[in-house]
C-alpha cells in the first residue's frame, strides 16, 4: 500500500512522458520506444492511464497503464511502477481503475500476455479472476521466454457499485 502519499490516477498528460519512459526502461529488457508512447497516446483505441503521488510538491509520476478498448474487449499491453515505488499496491490501483473505466465504457472482457516467469504480476491477475487459457511460445524477443495468455471476464468480478470499491477494498487488502 502507498502509505506516504496519496496516489492519484488519471489520463496521461503531455508532460509526463519523460517520466513515463524512464520508468519504462527501468522496468523492461525491451523497453518500448517514446514514438511508441507518443502513438499510443493518439490512438483512438488507447488509454494511458498515469499514477501520480502529491507527497511532494511537485507531483510525480509513479506507474502506468495502457491498453486497447476495441468493442467490448480490452487488451492490457503495458504496466509498470516506479523501482522505489513497488510492492506498494500502485499496479493494483492502476489495474482498478483501467477495469473501473473499462466496464463503464461497456467492455466485458480483458485480456493480457504475461511472461511464464512473472510470477508476481501472475499472482496480482489472478486476484483478479484472470485464467490461463493458452501460451504463446517464443513471444518475447528479448528472451525468447513464452508469454501465458490471461482472459478475465469483466461481469464477474463482484465490484459492489460502479467505483469498484468492494473488490478494490478485497484486493488491496490481500
């Protein structure tokens, strides 16, 4: 749990990206690129959403999320969190919330690749109601490593209301 700050989480703004990709190449082998950022950031079908902690007085940002809406499906692609940040429910919150906006926009599925040996992201999905329903062998090029395809259904998760506050209270809580 963020315990010294308040996390605030909302759509990307322009002067986040540097930010953004330094937490990017922190967290990845092969991180993604700005261009990349930049045309996820214009693409009709994408959402960025931007952790950011008040603590101080300038607001930094601490983690991200982006995925595809595309009909009622929503296909995560990237999430990461600050190195000195983690392990404090930041991905979780962010995971919330990207699901949160995901179900009020009328999607009912999501689905992500997760690399085989990422087992604390396994754990958080599965938290989630995320299933393996297959594998893709090979498909991180780095490494070569297999990706576990991950499917959850949207209308089962018991969110309570529409904040999500009864599953975001269980989950952060665990």
């Amino acid at each position: 749990m963020l315990e010294d700050g308040i996390l605030k989480i909302g759509e990307y703004e322009e002067g986040d990206i540097d930010e953004i990709i330094c937490i990017e190449r922190d967290s990845y082998p092969t991180p993604w690129s700005e261009n990349l950022f930049r045309s996820e950031m214009t693409s009709p079908i994408s959402r960025l959403l931007v952790g950011r902690t008040t603590q101080e007085e300038r607001r930094k940002v601490v983690g991200y999320i982006v995925y595809w809406r595309v009909d009622d499906e929503i296909h995560l692609h990237n999430i990461a969190v600050r190195r000195d940040m983690r392990r404090k429910g930041i991905a979780t919150r962010l995971l919330i919330e990207a699901i949160r906006c995901s179900r009020l926009e009328g999607a009912r599925w999501i689905t992500l690749e997760v690399r085989h040996s990422n087992l604390p992201a396994q754990r958080m999905y599965e938290r989630f109601g995320f299933t393996v329903r297959g594998i893709r062998p090979g498909y991180y090029t780095d490494t070569k490593e297999d990706a576990l395809i991950m499917w959850a259904d949207l209308r089962l998760i018991p969110w309570g209301d529409s904040t999500g506050a009864v599953v975001a209270e269980k989950i952060i809580d665990e």
